[in-house]
C-alpha cells in the first residue's frame, strides 16, 4: 500500500486524470445555456429587466471584490482546498436555483456563481504544482482540452433534452447539480501540493542566501511542484534564527509576498511588447465576458422562449467548437507576431465590433446566433495568441501573475461597463442599446491597435531606408 502511495504521489498521471475528471464535470453544465429561460419562465417566473439589471449584476460585482483575496488564498493553502471548495460553492448555486425563488435568493446565486468563477485559478494553477516542468505543455492542453470537451458535449446533450426529449429546465439543472457534485468529489482525490507558485519561493519566504547557496532563478527547470525530502534537512538547508522568526510572522511573510509580486508585474510590463498584449487582453475580456453574460437575455428578446423553440444550447456547441478549432488553428500559422500581431488584434476586434452591431441592428434571431458565433471565434483565436505571445517571454511564476492581474483588470473595467451601463442604479440601458454599447466598445479597441499597427510597420519601414541609404 506504502508503494502505491508513493508511487501516486510522485507520478504526472495520477494527479492530471484527476484534476482533468475534475475539470469535465465542473464543465458540465447543460442547464448553463438555457439559464435566462429557466429564469424567466414559470419556474422562478422573473421579468426580463429583473434578470439584467438586478440579478446579473451581481456576478460581477462579487468576481471583482472576491478574486484578489482568492488568487493569494489559492497560493497560500496549495490549491486543493480552493478546488474543494469551488465545488462547494456550485454545490450551492444549483442548490439555489433549485429549490429558492424571488430576486434576492437569485442575487445569492450569482454571488456563490461569483466565488465559484473566482476559484477558477486553482484549476490550471494546480497541475503545475504536482508535476515536473518537463510535463507542463502536455497537462496544459489536457486541461484545457477536456473543459472545451466537456462545454461542448454540454451545450449539445441540453439542446438535445430540451428539443428531443422535452426534458425541463428544471430537469437540466438536476443533471447539472449531479456533474458538479461529481466535481466535487473528485477534488478530494487529488494529492495535496507540497509547493505553491509564490508564498513558498525561495526568492520571498527566504532571506538572501549567500552566492554559493543561491537559490534556482525564476524559469529554472525545477519545477514548481518538487517536493523536498520529508526526513532530516541537509546542513546546508537547516532553517536559520531568521527564517524561525519569519515562520512566526506570517503577517510579514504576506507583505514580502506583496512586494516581490509588485516587482514582478513591474519587470513584466516594463516590456512595450507584453504591455501591448496585456492591454488588447484586459480591454478585450472585459467586452467578451459582457457579452457572454447577456447574450442570453438578447436572444430571448429576439425570440421570446414562452412562444419561440429556443437553440441556446446548439448555438452554444457550435461556439465553443469554432472557438477550440482556431485556437488549434494557431498553433500551425506561421506569422511574425512582432510585425503583425497589432495588426491582427485591430482587424479581429473589428470583427468582433461588426458582429456586434449585427446583433443590434437587425432584429432577426438567426442573425443574432449568427453574429455570436463570429464574436467567440474571432475573440478565442487573438486570446490564444495573446496568452502565447505572453507565456513564450516568462516564466511559469510570472506568467500565472501576468494572468491574474490581467483578468483582474479586464474585470474592473467588466464593472465599470455593468455599472454605467446596466445596474438600475445606472443607465439600466434596455438589452438592445446594451450591444449598441458593446459594439462601440469593440470598434474603440479595434482603433487603437490599427493606429498602432500603422505606426509599427512605418516606423519598420522608415528605419529599413535609413539602413538602406547608409548602406
């Protein structure tokens, strides 16, 4: 028994079946398409300005002020018992939309929703915890794989329920309370973490080693995960008075955390090229998480779900196949990304404002599904580009720091745009004028990139002459 422990503990595929089982079934979700009309319908019988001013909101709110405390948790404890209790907090949002009724048991759906959505890090931050570096792009495309896997399989199986089988709403949040429920359970399958990314780096919960004894720089290929010798520490590694002290300050060890992740994000986005990426992905996600948040209530204002067949789920399937296949596509496009890639981000932003305009223009259904399904593609191929063109230049610590703080501002900018202009205690704007709003912003986005794309590739030009000429 002692050999098959040891053996898990110290194998990649143990803990990658895992987290990916883990992974499938927090995906799946049928129900998750056919939200809005579970909402509004005769199950919890809510009007539509409910569910968008007062309701939906409050996701929002509750990712913003919870992720920042959640990403240091995360680290912290070693990600296991945030993945525990991710699954906790879904537990209860299916509990809710179950079982409570009214606006206020809704707004505490979406607030669990929240901390649910916040405790997504621990997912791929965890894997790299467990294994070598040596494994890290194989477990990265696992992961992500079998969660677009199991998102598209969703979508499909709730299309198929609703329009086949004519299985209820309430039905599909059944079968989506078990899957994340299963979810759950694998958690506790996983091994516990001996290593986190930040509080337990040598460059910040150690003083100073001395030039003999220094410790490995960030990217070095030891992994993240490794795991020290449980028995007796070596002489060299025998903890000091210093480090004794620091254990019993851990008030202290937080606030070197703070500081060396502020040097960090510093040395990262002194870089004009990350700097560029980091803004399209912040400006970018902040309209693709509107979007994803209210596209339901559009299509229901396109065509009513009470009086009209409703193909959320197909629609959803399609999206999310699209989105993987041109995330593949990128990995065999051979493109100077320094020379185009401004320009790449401008003309797909573009896009992404035209299918968006689409959808406020023209009030046909079909030219909504249409629309949808070329903003998530276009928006799913620059975001793997960015997230290269990021992770190619850093280190795994910096790169899931980058990742943080890039979604954190992509989500106070998220805020920003549901305060101003969907809280009832702002514009509360009708859906319609919403994607009018959206579309704008977009064409902004695009702007700024063609403009800098312009002057790249003529500031290129100019200093090829003057090579030429002095030639």
């Amino acid at each position: 028994m002692d050999c098959w422990k040891g053996a898990i503990s110290h194998s990649w595929i143990y803990p990658t079946v895992i987290i990916c089982a883990n992974g499938f079934f927090s995906a799946m979700m049928p129900s998750e398409s056919f939200l809005t009309p579970y909402l509004t319908g005769p199950d919890k019988n809510l009007t539509i300005e409910e569910v968008t001013n007062q309701i939906f909101p409050v996701w929002t709110y509750s990712y913003l002020a919870l992720l920042f405390p959640v990403f240091l948790i995360t680290d912290y404890m070693r990600y296991k018992p945030i993945l525990l209790l991710q699954g906790i907090s879904f537990i209860i949002t299916y509990l809710l939309l179950l079982f409570a009724h009214g606006v206020l048991a809704m707004q505490l759906v979406e607030f669990f929703y929240g901390l649910a959505t916040a405790t997504e890090v621990a997912y791929y931050a965890y894997i790299y915890s467990v294994v070598s570096t040596d494994h890290y792009q194989r477990v990265t495309s696992y992961c992500r794989s079998i969660t677009l896997v199991a998102a598209t399989v969703a979508a499909l199986l709730g299309q198929l329920l609703v329009s086949l089988a004519d299985v209820s709403y309430f039905h599909l949040h059944v079968i989506t309370l078990t899957s994340v429920s299963l979810a759950f359970v694998c958690s506790f399958a996983l091994p516990m973490p001996q290593k986190s990314m930040f509080f337990q780096r040598k460059d910040v919960s150690d003083p100073l080693p001395a030039p003999e004894k220094a410790a490995p720089p960030l990217g070095s290929d030891r992994p993240s995960g490794y795991q020290e010798d449980k028995g007796s520490p070596p002489a060299d590694r025998a903890p000091t008075p210093e480090q004794q002290a620091d254990n019993a300050k851990p008030r202290n060890q937080v606030l070197r955390v703070l500081v060396q992740l502020s040097k960090d994000l510093r040395d990262c986005y002194s870089s004009r090229k990350l700097l560029y990426w980091s803004l399209w992905w912040a400006l970018a996600t902040a309209g693709f998480n509107q979007v994803l948040n209210y596209i339901q209530v559009l299509w229901d204002f396109r065509a009513p779900s009470h009086s009209s067949a409703v193909y959320n789920g197909a629609v959803e399937a399609i999206a999310t196949f699209l989105g993987s296949a041109t995330s593949m596509a990128v990995g065999y496009i051979q493109v100077n990304w320094d020379l185009s890639g401004e320009l790449a981000l401008g003309i797909f932003s573009a896009m992404d404002a035209s299918s968006l305009f689409l959808m406020h223009f023209i009030d046909n259904i079909w030219a909504c599904y249409a629309g949808y399904l070329v903003f998530k593609a276009c928006y799913m191929l620059l975001i793997t580009i960015a997230t290269f063109q990021i992770a190619v230049n850093l280190s795994m610590e910096r790169y899931a720091l980058m990742f943080g703080f890039n979604n954190f501002i992509a989500l106070l900018l998220q805020t920003i745009l549901t305060v101003v202009v969907v809280d009832s205690k702002g514009l509360g704007l009708d859906i319609s004028t919403q994607f009018l709003i959206y579309g704008s912003y977009f064409t902004f986005i695009a702007g700024i990139f063609l403009i800098r794309s312009i002057y790249t590739i003529t500031s290129i030009k100019c200093r090829n002459t003057d090579v030429t000429g002095e030639s």
